[in-house]
C-alpha cells in the first residue's frame, strides 16, 4: 500500500471511530479498530511515512473509548 492510500485510509478510519464516540455506539468495535490502526501506525513510523497528528488523534480517541466502556461497564454513564 502506497503511503497516500495509508494515509487515507488511517484518516477515514479515525474518522469512523470518532462519529461512534460522539454517539457512543459500538465502542467495543471502535476499541478493536482504534487498536488496529495504532498498530499500523506503529508499521508505517517503522517505513518513516510521515503521519502528522494521526498518532496522537487515535491514541486520544483510544483513551477516551476506553475510558467511555469503563464508564458504562461501571453504570455511571446512561
């Protein structure tokens, strides 16, 4: 996979993850693809392709599904 369609791929992706969280629906689906990508992402700073902030935004919507399932595992949420 050419670094443009990676790229891509990882943004659409993070994407998908995000407008879940903001329904907090599948969050078990989100947590198996966010940890997927984090390591693809891992792969592709291995190959040097430059990811700008895409590390940090799928570490950040890992922490707060994570976080979300804990919650509503706990019953505080919903």
């Amino acid at each position: 996979m050419d670094q443009e369609k990676l790229i891509a791929k990882i943004t659409e992706d993070l994407n998908v993850c995000e407008e879940y969280l903001k329904r907090e629906a599948r969050l078990d689906f989100v947590l198996r693809i966010l940890e997927d990508l984090i390591d693809l992402i891992e792969l592709a700073k291995k190959e040097n392709i430059p990811l700008g902030d895409l590390e940090e935004k799928a570490r950040l919507l890992y922490h707060r599904a994570s976080t979300l399932v804990t919650l509503i595992e706990q019953g505080v949420k919903k």
